[in-house]
C-alpha cells in the first residue's frame, strides 16, 4: 500500500533507512516486546544509524534534524510492523532529548544527550498525580528548599512509564504552593531525577494494553535534589514542559498513525485473499469504503502532524504550534484507532487471534484517544483557543 506521494530526497532516504531496520523484526518479535522484554537489538539498529539523535545537535553526537524528519521516522517504524515505537520514541527520546535541547543546561547536556543518541540511557517523565490528571497546576508533589540550596521532594505520582529501566526522570514538582503564585500555572520546577533512589518507591500497574514499558504508581519520600538538577528556570516548569509535551503529542500521533496504515494493509491482503461466497470480500463496497475511508483520514491526518512538526521545527509562535499539535493529535487518534477498527472488522473472527496482531493494534492505538492528553482535552483547546470560545471548564 503506497502512503507516499510527494517526499524530499532526504526523506526518502531517510524513510528507506527505516524500513530497512523494520525489516529485520517481525510480528512474532514485537508480539514479545513489553516492559519485561526491552527490543535491546532493535534499539541498537536505531542507535547506530542515528535515528535516536534525529532531534540532537552535531556537538552532541546528533543528526541535528528535526521534529519533521522524527514524527517521519516514528510514523514510518509503525507502519512497517513496529508496533511499540511509539512509546519507546516518547518516552526515551522526546522525554530524554527534546526537554534537554530546549531547556537543559551546558552541563546537563554534555552528561546526558550522548548516553541517549548512543542508546546507553533511558529516561522516565514524571506529571501525572492521582488527584490532578489533566488539572496539571493541581499537583501536589512539592520540592521544599532548603537553607543549603537542596530541595526535598515529598508527593506521588500514577502512570508513570519505564521507571524500572529509567536511569534518569524528569520530575515536575511545586516550589511555591498555588495560593502564593502569581498564576496557578507558575510555581512549578521541573527536576532530574534518579528515579532507582530509595526515596522514590513504584508499584506497578496491572495494564489491561499491550505497553512496550511497564507503568507505576510512585511515591516519593523526601528524595534530595540539587539546585543542579533542575531543568530550565525555578517555577517555570509547567511553560517549558510544553516544549516537550508538543513533541510528546506529536511522536505519539505519528505512531498511531503508522499502526493504522499497518492495520489497513493488513485489512486489505486478507481482504483480498478470504473468500466467503464467491470472489475475495475485498471486492465488496462494504468491506472497500471502510478502508479507503480510513486510508484518506489517515493521510490527512499526517498532514496536520507533519505540518505541526513543521511550526515547531521553524520556531512559529509556540502558541499557534500548540493548536496545530492538538488538531494533529485529535485526528491522528481517532483516525488512527478507527483504521485498526476497521481492519478488525475486515479479519472477521480471525481478527481477534493473536497471531493476526490486529486486536493488540486496535488496542494499542486505543490509548492515544485518552494519553498523552486526551480527545476531549484536544477539543477544549481548539474551542478555547483558536475558537475564541469561552473556557468551559
Ligand atoms: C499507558 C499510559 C502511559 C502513561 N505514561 C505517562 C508518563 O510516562 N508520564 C506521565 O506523567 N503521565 C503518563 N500517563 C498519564 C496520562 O498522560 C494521563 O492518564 C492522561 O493525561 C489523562 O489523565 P487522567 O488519567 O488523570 O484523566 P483525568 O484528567 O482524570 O480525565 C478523566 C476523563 O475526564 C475527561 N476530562 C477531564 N477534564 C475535562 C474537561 N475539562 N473537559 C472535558 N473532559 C474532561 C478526560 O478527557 C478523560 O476522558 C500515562 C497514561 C497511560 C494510560
């Protein structure tokens, strides 16, 4: 199934790159791949071809490329059968590489972006709280300075993934309590932390979708940081983590987007292979509107991505990059899931083995409707904010 109309030559290039990596790994491969069974040869395909740096400057061991070409790599993994890409990218890549390069210090990215590029380090982002989800300022994890200068975190957070493997988190954190702070949204500091400390306890969720890394449950008892841990400016946290949750949102849709074009090509060999009465029912309007439906929102959908990625990558006004990211982000979700629906539609009864991998897609591209950020959240902005309507909440 071709996806690709028009495309530089170094995307093109780059696309092949992928491709050729993808084709080393299988469906029975990622069938095994959760937060146990870490894709460490995969991993290491990407690291040596450079695409862990995509988003990292030269100086550093980069590609010095951008958000374009890595929303390109991601959607491109996916669609060629790699199904837990996309989290992997997020988590390790867009937590770890995109939050230094926009915010860290010289320091922190001398110590970290080289470890991440090689595949060496992995990284956790720590936000979500059980009693603030989408209500970020809500937080109630707080970072107490001391007279020395160190903080000390006291708080718990929920949903947090690949803290087992992590060997450093960004962690969002209070310095001023929201009564004190001049806006609700200030007051916050985002810090980097050793998530293996002993302050910091996890419990693993019992996850019901097929998750390339494990999620936790955290609760952190006086953890010690230093003034040196903290990323970007003291109480700014929440502006700079949208450096990074724009990137996040975007990596995210791109995978969902390569899950549904690999459903899709799915839907369609085995469309037009099954015979039920007489001929393929690929040959069907039924089964052919569904698909070709879901094929046009799907290319949409990249648009809006790639576009999203663009603004970014051309430092356009971070406001107007943050609406573009949640239209691109509601589309690919939904358009996403529903190709995987489809295609399970078209796979009849077979459609739920195992061995066909379109069940654990349509549950996989599920969660992009609800994290990071979900529909309903991607909705209130647009209204908010591109809409000019008043804030409903
Ligand atoms: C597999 C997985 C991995 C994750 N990994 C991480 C991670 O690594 N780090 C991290 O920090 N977080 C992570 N998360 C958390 C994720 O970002 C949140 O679950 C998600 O943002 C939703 O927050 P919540 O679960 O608290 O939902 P809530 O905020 O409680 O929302 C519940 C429902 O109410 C709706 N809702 C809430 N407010 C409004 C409103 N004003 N208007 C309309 N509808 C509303 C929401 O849309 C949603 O449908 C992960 C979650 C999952 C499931």
């Amino acid at each position: 199934m071709d996806f690709n109309f028009v495309e530089s030559d170094e995307h093109r290039m780059i696309r092949e790159t992928v491709e050729d990596i993808a084709s080393d790994y299988d469906d029975a491969y990622w069938r095994e791949i959760d937060g146990d069974n870490f894709p460490h040869e995969f991993w290491q395909d990407c690291a040596d071809a450079g695409l862990l740096g995509t988003m990292v400057s030269e100086e550093y061991g980069g590609e010095g490329m951008g958000l374009e070409e890595f929303v390109m790599i991601t959607e491109e993994f996916s669609a060629n059968g790699c199904l837990g890409v996309g989290m992997l990218f997020v988590v390790n890549i867009v937590f770890g590489t995109v939050t230094l390069e926009a915010n860290g210090t010289e320091e922190q990215k001398e110590k970290y972006l080289p470890g991440l590029v090689n595949g060496d380090l992995n990284w956790a982002m720590a936000l979500t709280e059980p009693n603030a989800g989408h209500n970020a300022p809500e937080m109630e994890t707080f970072a107490e300075e001391q007279d020395d200068g160190t903080f000390v975190i006291d708080g718990a957070k929920q949903w947090i993934s690949g803290v087992d493997r992590a060997d450093q988190m960004l962690l969002a954190a209070r310095t001023t309590p929201e009564e004190e702070a001049s806006k609700r949204t200030m007051g916050i500091t985002l810090f980097l932390v050793d998530p293996q400390d002993a302050a910091i306890e996890r419990r693993e969720l019992d996850v019901g979708i097929p998750t390339p890394e494990n999620q936790y449950e955290l609760s952190i008892d006086g953890y010690v940081a230093q003034e040196e841990d903290i990323i970007g400016t003291k109480g700014m946290g929440l502006y700079q983590l949208f450096d990074t949750v724009n990137p996040e949102r975007l990596t995210g849709a791109a995978g969902t987007i390569g899950i549904g074009r690999y459903a899709l090509e799915k839907a369609i060999d085995y469309a037009n292979d099954r015979e039920v009465f007489d001929g393929p029912i690929g040959a069907y309007q039924a089964i052919q509107h569904p698909i070709a439906e879901e094929y046009t929102e799907l290319q949409a959908a990249r648009e809006l991505v790639r576009k999203a990625a663009r603004m970014h990558d051309e430092e356009y006004d971070p406001r107007k990059v943050a609406e573009v990211s949640n239209m691109a982000k509601l589309k690919a979700s939904e358009a996403g899931h529903e190709a995987t629906d489809v295609a399970l539609q078209t796979h009849g009864g077979n459609g739920f083995s195992r061995e066909y991998t379109v069940i654990e897609m349509w549950k996989g591209t599920r969660l992009s409707k609800t994290a990071p950020g979900s529909s309903e959240m991607m909705k209130n902005f647009i209204a908010e904010h591109t809409l000019d309507m008043p804030r409903s909440y």
